[in-house]
C-alpha cells in the first residue's frame, strides 16, 4: 500500500508515516459525510458540495455533522461515528 509523509505545521518535529486510505472504485451507491467545521459559510460551501455531488452521482445518503467549534480540532467521538457512517468525507472550510 502507498504511504506518505505527512508534516504538520504546528507539531514539534514529529514526523510520521501515514498510509492514505484506498480510492473508491465509483461514488454511486455511497453515502457521503459533510464534515462542517462552522466558520462562517462552511454550510453554504457544504450544501453546494452536496447538490454537485448528488447531480453527478448516485449518492445513496448524505450526513452532515457539525464541530462544535472551529476553534478546535473536531471531537474524536464525533470523527469515529462519521467515519464508520459514510464512505468519503468532504471537510468544509470557508471564510
């Protein structure tokens, strides 16, 4: 399987490996997570996404999740349960 390094810009000189997960094969079918982060226009940029991705694919379902703060990295429960709904995740950034 193909990894990378990935560098995070706010870490102590950690680096770690990080394996990227497997491509989807077609996004028919799928259900698709919205991940809001809530600055200001994530849920319009979300939405949009949303309607795009609906009108070019056969989405099955789309959930879309809110953090509570954008202040903060999203809550690990909260990632968890999104990740063991949906088949992909779209993050939603804006401002």
């Amino acid at each position: 399987m193909p990894h990378t390094n990935l560098l995070d810009p706010t870490s102590q000189g950690d680096v770690s490996t990080k394996f990227l997960a497997p491509r989807l094969d077609s996004l028919d079918g799928k259900v698709m997570g919205l991940l809001n982060i809530t600055k200001n226009g994530s849920d319009i940029f979300l939405d949009r996404i949303a309607e795009l991705m609906q009108e070019r694919f056969d989405i099955a379902e789309v959930i879309h999740v809110k953090k509570p703060t954008f202040t903060r990295p999203a809550p690990t429960e909260l990632l968890v349960e999104l990740a063991e709904q949906a088949d992909f995740v779209v993050e939603g950034l804006a401002d």
